[in-house]
C-alpha cells in the first residue's frame, strides 16, 4: 500500500494544502514554524485517524477554524482507496474509507502501515518500561492481527483479577475465588509473552544489521525482557499465587506481563541508562527500521516511515546510511528538514522534495502533482 497524496484543511497552521508524495523518499522542507512537522502529522494522523503529537484533537483545528479534514489517497496493486478523517470541536471524529464511514481506521485492511519518529520518541528508550511495551505490542498487532485478541484477554483477565483483589481488600470477596482468576490470567499471560518472544526474536537480527549501517557501535542489541521466568501456564499461574497476600495488601497484581520490558544495549549496558542522545537516536532508528523489515517480509505491504527532523542531529556518514537504508527494499519515507544539504541524495531523481512556508506547500518536486 502507497500513499499517493494528503490534503488537509484546517488542519493545524493549514488552511487548505495538498501535496502529493514520491514513491520512494519524500523531503518535506522550510524553514523553522514552517508546518514541516503538522504536514508529517497530518499524513500519520489521516493514515490512522490519530495524532502523533497529542491525544487532544481540539489543538489540531486550525486556530479560528470550525471544522477540520484530513484526506489521504493511496493505492496498492489491486486498486486506490481514500482515507478521510473529519473533525470539529464538540462532536465525535468522523473517519471513512472510500467514502463508508468506519469506527476505527486502524481495523481497515485498506489502510497503510506507518511508523513515526518524532524528536520525543527518544522517550520510548528513557522512559518508562509502560511505553516500550505498548511499541512492542503495537508491533504484534501489526505483524499479526489477529493476535491483538491474546492482548485483549490478558488485559480483561488481569481487571478482573484486580477487581477481585479489591473485593477481598475490603473483605467483601474470599481468597479462594482468586485460583481461578490465576489459572486464566496465566494462560493469557503465556500467550501474550510467547508472542512479545516470537516478535523480538525476528526483530534481533535484522537490528543488529541496521544498527551497525547506522554506525550505532558496540555491538548493539536488543532483547525482550519478561517479568516471568514461567514456561508454562501453571508455573505462571504458581508465580501469581505464591504473590497473593502481597498483592491483596497493594490493591493491584503487581507480578507478570504487565511489567515486561525490552532493553536496548550497546556494549552490554543499557541505552536507557548509559547511551548518549545520539546513540539513543540511532538506537530507535534502528529499532523501527528493523521493525520495518520484518513487517516487509511478513506482510504484503511495507510500513511508511515518517521520520521528523532526524537528520539534523546526525553526522554526515550516519545521514547517508540512514537515506540508503530508507530508499531500499521499495519502502516510502517521508521525512522533514529545514535544510535539504542535510539529507545527502536529496536531488537524485526518485526523491520527491515539498517545500512548506507560512503554511502552505509551496512546491512540489518529483511526486508527480495533483490538484491543488
Ligand atoms: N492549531 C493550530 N492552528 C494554527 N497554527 C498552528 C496550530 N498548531 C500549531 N500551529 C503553528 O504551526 C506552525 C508550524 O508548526 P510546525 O511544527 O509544523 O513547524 P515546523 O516547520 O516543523 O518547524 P521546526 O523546524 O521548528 O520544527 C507553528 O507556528 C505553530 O505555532
Ligand atoms: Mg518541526
């Protein structure tokens, strides 16, 4: 699946704005408050019918507009189809595909697949083990649909087990009930741990690989750490009971796939605690082109990578590995700058180059054009 185009309107410092994207690389780049990064957003947002920089919609309207709508158009061999999202204070956000309104984006199969990094996404390897998760499981979800439902289950058996916790706290349930709800929360648990191993075992080698393109030195690795030594469903379900008293004097199940991590090393320690900025950069840089790979082998369409101001931080040598890395393997990229001379390539033809300024997209080079 390829993204052909996006409009918006009203869509953060946009009024009405259409631009088309390359095949392969696409820079969007101006000047600082130029709307680089609310265009990169609007193509996330349209793709997924979600911001990538808040969970407030109300700040994507355009400061005095009334309703806002983000259009994106894709296509892949069997066909095009239009994604829309529309928007306006007060009311419930409207999202179609080819014009039928749908509940969710995400559950489309018409949608594509995108993967973002934006400067606080170093976030995701300083912060805390709840976001790593959440990427990971997030990546399970994309390489296998239907897997989300083990995530489901677990989620919904783990509340149940916190409710029943609760009860007996304020002596209005008995111990007793709670075997059951261990035995069922562990075999979610299992599963959903079996498929965290599954995705990172296929992630590891390919972000070895890009990792020491991108120059991330120090034999860098990546690992999936669970909370559980558990191997089966009833060692997991023992792990849970022999934790009771301590979790009915919590209020929570303190113990099991809720508290997994994956950590990111170089040199045997981890980024978290001992990488530098760059190196945290290179480290998710890594992390999602390797997720990219893994999704392009395993899924009939490769994800869009939308990378916000990535290269001014990046030597030169880095730089040029990362626009080889994105330009292979038929993928597309779009990524902003504010200076082209910091994306090497960036006139070779296959690339396509949109200039924004005062919140418009000024030209558009190389994508081919569409109606403004
Ligand atoms: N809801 C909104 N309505 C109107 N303008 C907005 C809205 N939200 C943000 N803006 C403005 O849009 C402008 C462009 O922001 P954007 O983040 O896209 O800049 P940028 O080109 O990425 O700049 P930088 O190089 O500094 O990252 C800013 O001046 C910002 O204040
Ligand atoms: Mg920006």
């Amino acid at each position: 699946m390829r993204v052909v185009s996006v409009s918006a309107r009203n869509f953060r410092s946009y009024e009405a704005a259409a631009a088309p994207l390359g095949g392969g690389l696409t820079i969007v780049w101006g000047s600082n408050g130029a709307g680089k990064t609310n265009l990169l957003e609007a193509v996330y947002f349209g793709c997924t019918g979600r911001s990538c920089r808040t969970t407030n919609d109300r700040e994507l309207l355009r400061f005095g507009g009334e309703a806002g709508r983000v259009v994106v158009r894709c296509e892949d061999d069997f066909g095009a189809h239009e994604l829309g999202v529309g928007f306006s204070p007060g009311e419930a956000k409207r999202m179609s595909v080819d014009g039928a309104s749908v509940e969710r984006l995400l559950d489309s199969p018409h949608r594509p697949l995108v993967s973002v990094f934006l400067p606080d996404r170093l976030e995701l390897i300083k912060g805390v083990p709840a976001l790593r998760r959440a990427h990971l499981d997030q990546f399970v979800t994309a390489l296998w649909p239907s897997r989300l439902a083990n995530r489901r289950a677990y989620a919904q058996a783990l509340a149940q087990r916190n409710a029943l916790i609760g009860r007996v706290r304020s002596g209005a349930g008995s111990r007793s009930s709670l075997a059951a709800w261990d035995v069922r929360l562990a075999q979610a648990g299992m599963q959903v741990m079996a498929d965290r191993r599954e995705a990172v075992s296929l992630i590891e080698p390919a972000f070895e690989d890009v990792a020491e393109r991108l120059g991330l030195d120090g034999e860098p690795t990546i690992a999936y750490r669970p909370r559980s030594r558990a191997t089966s469903v009833a060692e997991l379900a023992e792990e849970l009971s022999e934790r009771l008293e301590g979790d009915v004097e919590r209020g929570f199940t303190e113990h099991g796939p809720h508290r997994d991590d994956i950590v990111i090393s170089r040199c045997g320690r981890s980024l978290r605690t001992y990488g530098s900025q760059g190196q945290q950069r290179l480290g998710i840089l890594s992390l999602l082109l390797a997720e990219r790979s893994v999704l392009a082998a395993h899924r009939p369409s490769v994800p869009l990578m939308l990378l916000d101001d990535v290269m001014s931080e990046l030597d030169h040598d880095r730089r040029a590995a990362l626009v080889g890395l994105l330009t292979e393997g038929g993928g597309q990229a779009l990524i902003t700058t504010t200076d082209l001379d910091h994306v090497p390539g960036a006139f070779s033809s296959g690339v396509a180059r949109l200039a924004v300024a005062g919140g418009a997209v000024v030209e558009d080079v190389g994508a081919g054009s569409v109606a403004r």
